[in-house]
C-alpha cells in the first residue's frame, strides 16, 4: 500500500493530527468561558468539559423577565446573564440540568 516506512510514518502522522486537531475543536469554540475563568453567580467555574453549548439565536426570545430558552422550557433573568466575547449565545449547565451560566451577545449583535 505505502511505497516506504518513511510514507507510512508520514502518513500516520497527518491522521494522528487531523484526529488531534478535531479533538480541540470539540471543546474549542467555548474555550474562551474556560480560559477566561467565567464564574457563575454562586462563584463556581461556568465551564467544565462537555458543559457549555451553543444556542440557535431563532430559540432565544428577550421577554419582559428576561431570555426565554425555548428549548429548555427555561428564563434567565437579565441579571444572570452575562456579555458574549464570540457574538454567540452559550449555555453552560450542571449534570443535573441547573443553569451554570448564560452568555448573551451584547446589543446589536
């Protein structure tokens, strides 16, 4: 198949980092909760692995209370809420479906 070990090696290589570089991705986009160490309203860190996840901006309605999550059957107070960096709106829960945090873009976006 592979002319050489020397192909062979590269070859491998180029997959080990493709897979890597996917990898990365999968906890990339929100990264920036993480890195930023954003911190709930009990102060508790908003982001862990697989905990934060983007919202669809059509299934966020702003109402007198505050956003209304329509996929989660949930309103967050706009007090709670805190500014987006990326423009996205985030979602970042427990295990037991409690609301860690919630990122908004800032008005105008």
């Amino acid at each position: 198949m592979f002319e050489s070990p020397r192909v062979a090696s590269v070859a491998l290589a180029g997959v080990l980092v493709a897979l890597s570089a996917s990898a990365v991705r999968a906890h990339g986009d929100h990264d920036w909760i993480r890195q930023r160490g954003h911190l709930s309203a009990d102060g508790k860190p908003c982001c862990g692995k697989d905990d934060c996840t983007p919202l669809i901006p059509e299934r966020v309605k702003q109402t007198a209370s505050g956003y209304s999550l329509l996929e989660f059957g949930l309103v967050v107070p706009y007090r709670e809420a805190r500014p987006s960096e990326d423009g996205k709106y985030w979602l970042c829960m427990t295990h037991s479906t409690r609301v860690r945090c919630f990122f908004a873009p800032p008005s105008g976006m």
